[in-house]
C-alpha cells in the first residue's frame, strides 16, 4: 500500500514491531526520524536523476510520494504518451526503498554503538579491524557493514517480493546469517548429453564444500536414496518457499527434487544474492533469487594472461574463477542454478587483506572519517601521494588494456576488492567482470564510453569525493593528478589497431561524458527505443 504523502504513521508502528523482534529496541521518535532521513535520501535520490535525465528541473516538493506525482503531471503535458509510463511500478520501489532505508538506518546506528563500544579506547577503527580478525573475518565483516543501498540501482535491488520482515533476515546490511537448505537434483533432470559437465559440477561442489557434500551424502543414504543418482544443489530458504515450491511441485511429487534443510551457514555480501560460508572455504556462491537469469560473467585463461601483460601492481589484478558449468541445467530450472566462484582469499598472501571498494566510503565508527582515510592515516603517505600512488597504477593497467589490447572490462563497483598489504594498494581482485573487445566500427564509441563511466565516474570519482570531503580538498587537485598521467601513458601505447588511440584520447579530453539513464529506463515500458544515456561534464576537458 503507498505511503502516500508523507503518511507514515502505520509503517512506523510496523518497523517498531519488527526491530523490537530482533533485539532492537527503538522509540516511536527514533523510528520517525528513520524514516524522515529515509525519505530525504529518496526525495535527493529522486530529484537528482530527474535533472540529470532532463526529466524535470523545476519542481518544489518536501516528499517522495509528492515529487513522483508532480513529475508524472510535468510528463503529461509534455509528452501524453507517459500516461503509460510504469508510474504504480515507481511509487512502489519508493516505498520499498522508504522502509528498507529506514530499517538499514536504525540498525546502523546500533551496529555502530556496538563497535564503539567493542573498540574501547582505540581511535582507530581500521586498526581495531586489523588486530582483530584475520583476512576472513574481515572479508566477511565489510561485506555487510559496507553493502550499498540506492534507489533504482540494480545491484543493489532488493525485490519487492521480500516481505520487510524477510530484508531483516536476509539482506547483508542487517549483519545476517542463513542457513542454506541443499537439494538433491535427479540427473535425469540435467541436459543428459552434458554428463561430463554433471561430473565435474559434482567435483567442484565436492571440493569447495566437502563437510556439506559428505552430510548430504550422508543424508540421502538415510532417506534409502543413492547420492550417485542425484545432484547437490545449494537453496536459499526465501527461493525455496517463493519460488521453487511452486514452480516445481512436480518434481518434488515425483521425488526428483528432494530437500535437506538447513545444511549451510553462510552470510550475504554486498546483495542479497551473494554469499559466502562462514567458515573457510574456497568458493562464493550466488543464488537466484528472481525470475530473471543470472548474467553470464568472463574468466578465462585468456583474459587472466591479458590482465597479467598489462598490470602494473606489485601482487596483480585477478578475476574470481566462475566455477559453474554453463550448459548443466535446463532452461526451465534456472530458478535451481548456483554459481560458485571462487573465494577472494585465496589472491592472498600472509598479512594481506582484500577490502570491498565501497567499504572504503563508509564512515567509521568513532572518528567518523570514511574507511580510506583511516587506512590512508595507517601507511604514513598524505592523502594525495596515496591517490597518486594508486591512480597510477589503475590507470596505466587500465589504458593499455583499452588501448594496447582493444579490450575493456564492465563491472560494478561491489565487485571489485582492494589487496592491502601494510595499508598499500597491491593489487586488485574482480569477483565478477564482464569484458568487451572493440573493433574498428561506431559501436567502439559506445564502449569507450562505458569504459570511462566504469573506471572514471563509477570508481575514481567516487574515491575522489571521498578524499575530498575528509581532507577538505578541491576535486580539481585529483582531475589534474589523473589528466598528468594519462598524458604519460597514453604516448607509451601500442594501439590494437590503427586510430584507437586518438579514439580513446578524444573521449578522454575533448567530449563530455555519458552515464546511463536510471529513472528514465525505470519509467519506460520496454523496449526501450530512447536515447539511454545522459551527458556530464568531463572534468578532463581540455
């Protein structure tokens, strides 16, 4: 039901109720000021893309609900055919957003008071971080204190499937824990022709989780089954009560499908979607939670020796092996198919850690600072020498990839980690990268720009505004640190092709740059036939 105008008093009593069953005891004022911030951040969120899409730039509005309404109003005179935009779909992503915000926000502030409290008399939160967990532990810990939380973003989507009660148990902002169920999978449900691609499936699960493989085994011998006629399929409670029960009841008639509850405990990290075992093993896993496909994700020995041509840090840039096999599972059972990639951990060295990049922007508990200028506090270099130090090494890895190898790599920024060695950038490990090979037509443009939307706007900038607001800098000092280096790098290329450099140079210094639409792509039925993409400034003009 829409939380229409700023009437939250019914979600107010509800989210009470809820926190208080897991602990958490918030006035009815504490729970108010939640969802007034939550509001705002949406309200921000909302007006934001709304000018940048060139949607709306005039309207006066104190509430989400309003502002949505107004905006609707403003595209009808201006284009009737937005009576058919996807209007009740939007008002119901920001109502999911209000309550999941204000839930996220109230349990912040007692996750935080719990680890001033835990830190004692440290001023550092960094530090207390490193003398008491090892790399583990610590991997575990950001990836739910640091998951992001965005309206219309993607990545970050929280399915409007999802009870509230359900985002508290599930979501990693909630420092949640879950007990996977494992299935059992008849083979004879699995495309027969692959009965090596069951073989090695079988294998990977085996080695990644050989507790959990042999109690299944052991489990299925108890309920009179031969564990050889069946696959281990790794469930997530909320998909096995709202998707697959339903949608392959004939399979469980038939015992095709066999249950063996709560088998695994692992944590989500940075979505609800990804996961990790809580003890040590080697691999992640992504489960699908939605109707849709999981996207397919590029690691190949190939792309790991480019990679290694052109990296430019001391320990290397790796991409997560995705260990699952493509062509196993029937289109029809998406909904069963797990991805198992392979843990981050093992990048690493002794006294290493792997830090998520959006942990980096969270304000710690304490000093209050963002992460990256506690860890920039620790190795003794100023702000700037530890952005040129890295931006140096990025961007040289990076341009001659583009450049040299004609290729780039497409990834979110919850994918990507940061090795730290002594409080030092070494190195850097994708957990899921996609990657693009641009040939000598128009549609290299098109790349390019994604390219720079990837390393430029959705990673340095967002570094650069990080360290502009702790250390009271102007963004302009890092645009002209980044502009000298890549005016060394670019001459030292060997272009894939002929013309590729200056291709690549235009886009870098001469046009402005273009990010994807989000409001406008979320508003429009599809298929979409607009333009899907905005112009920004480029701080690198020249």
């Amino acid at each position: 039901m829409a939380l229409a105008y700023g009437d939250y008093h019914g979600l107010t009593h509800q989210l009470r109720f809820l926190l208080f069953e897991m602990g958490i005891a918030c006035s009815h004022q504490q729970v108010e000021t939640a969802i007034s911030r939550a509001q705002s951040v949406c309200l921000q969120q909302l007006r934001q893309m709304a000018v940048s899409e060139n949607l709306a730039s005039d309207i006066l509005s104190h509430e989400a609900h309003d502002f949505v309404v107004q905006l609707k109003e403003s595209q009808l005179q201006k284009n009737p055919q937005s009576y058919f935009f996807q209007w009740p779909k939007l008002l119901a992503e920001v109502d999911h957003f209000i309550a999941n915000k204000a839930m996220m926000l109230l349990y912040e502030q007692r996750w935080h008071k719990e680890l001033s409290c835990e830190m004692g008399g440290s001023s550092s939160f960094w530090s207390w971080l490193l003398k008491t967990g090892n790399a583990q532990h610590l991997l575990l810990f950001l990836g739910q204190w640091a998951a992001p939380y965005d309206l219309l973003e993607p990545e970050q989507f929280i399915p409007d499937a999802f009870k509230r009660r359900e985002v508290l148990q599930y979501a990693p902002q909630f420092n949640s824990r879950i007990s996977l169920h494992w299935c059992a999978l008849h083979r004879s449900q699995t495309i027969t022709m692959e009965k090596e691609a069951s073989l090695t499936y079988q294998r990977e699960i085996q080695t990644c989780f050989p507790d959990e493989y042999k109690r299944w085994q052991d489990k299925l011998f108890v309920m009179q089954r031969n564990a050889s006629d069946y696959l281990p399929v790794p469930v997530h409670p909320w998909q096995w009560r709202n998707l697959i029960q339903s949608r392959f009841s004939h399979l469980i008639d038939q015992n095709d499908l066999l249950l063996i509850p709560h088998h695994q405990q692992v944590k989500p990290l940075m979505s609800l979607s990804c996961m990790a075992p809580v003890k040590r093993d080697t691999a992640e896993l992504q489960l699908p939670l939605s109707d849709h496909p999981a996207s397919s994700y590029s690691n190949d020995r190939a792309l790991q020796a480019v990679l290694a041509q052109v990296n430019q840090f001391e320990e290397g840039v790796f991409v997560t092996d995705c260990m699952s096999e493509e062509e196993l599972f029937r289109k029809e059972l998406h909904l069963l198919k797990p991805m198992l990639f392979q843990s981050p951990l093992d990048f690493l060295k002794t006294h290493q850690m792997a830090v998520p990049f959006y942990a980096l922007l969270n304000r710690c508990p304490g000093s209050g600072s963002k992460l990256i200028s506690e860890i920039v506090a620790g190795s003794s270099l100023s702000p700037i020498a530890f952005f040129e130090q890295y931006s140096e090494k990025f961007l040289t890895t990076f341009i001659r990839l583009l450049v040299e190898q004609g290729t780039i790599l497409l990834f979110a920024s919850a994918d990507l980690l940061l090795i730290l060695d002594n409080h030092i950038p070494k190195g850097i490990i994708f957990k899921r990268v996609q990657h693009q090979t641009i040939a000598e037509t128009p549609e290299g443009s098109e790349l390019i720009q994604q390219f720079i939307s990837t390393i430029f706007l959705n990673h340095l900038q967002v570094l650069i505004k990080a360290f502009s607001h702790d250390y009271q800098l102007n963004p302009a000092v890092f645009w002209k640190i980044i502009k000298k280096k890549l005016l060394e790098i670019l001459p030292g290329t060997t272009e894939a092709f002929p013309g590729l450099k200056l291709r690549v140079h235009t886009h870098l210094f001469s046009v402005n740059w273009l990010i994807k639409k989000r409001l406008s792509l979320n508003l429009l039925p599809a298929p979409v036939n607009e333009c899907i993409y905005y112009s920004v400034p480029n701080p690198l003009l020249d």
